[in-house]
C-alpha cells in the first residue's frame, strides 16, 4: 500500500476547462493541448507552472497555477521519511477560465 501511495502521490492529474472549449493550452511555454483537457503535473514543492490559454478571438490568459496540500505524501513525510514532504504541495486538480472576447473592454 505504502508503494501505490508513493508512486500515486508524485503527482497530479489536473484538468483545463474553459468556456468556449477549444482553447489551446501552453504550460510554461509548452504546448500541451486544447480544453477540456487533462494533465498530469508533478507534485514537487519547487516544480511552479505557468500556463498560457489561446483561442482566435479571445484575449490571452497567462497566469500561475495554483497549488494545494497533497495530504497522502504529507502524512507519509511526517511519519515515516521526510522525503516525502517535497512531493506534498502540487497543483490543484481543477483549472476553470471563462474567456473574454477580444474586442471587448473590462470595466
């Protein structure tokens, strides 16, 4: 059980919606695919990511992705081998963006 929690908890898999789909999806600079879609990101305290988000007639969104807690390596860190705490903080699973099209203005 302790080798499935560590290879599981490694990383994450996090999924890119937005509305419209079909937007193209960049992780730090890197292609990756269109919305919906879904990747796997490690879990690694100093791993940070970045993500570009296109689509023709939309505005651009760049933004960091955020992270959370990952609690299985956490509490294997904490007990057995604080190795395991650098694999303890990834990104979240879920990512949401409502595009905005590209002539219209912000208030």
């Amino acid at each position: 059980m302790i080798i499935a929690i560590l290879f599981s908890g490694c990383s994450t898999f996090v999924t890119f919606n937005t509305q419209p789909q079909g937007a193209k999806i960049y992780i730090n600079e890197n292609p990756v695919g269109k919305t919906p879609f879904t990747y796997s990101l490690s879990d690694f305290v100093f791993d940070n990511y970045n993500i570009k988000i296109t689509k023709e007639g939309y505005k651009e969104i760049i933004c960091p992705l955020e992270k959370e807690l990952k609690p299985g390596p956490f509490i294997l860190g904490l007990f057995l081998a604080w190795p395991f705490l650098l694999w303890c903080y990834g990104p979240k699973t879920n990512y949401y963006f409502e595009l905005t099209p590209a002539g219209k203005d912000s208030l």
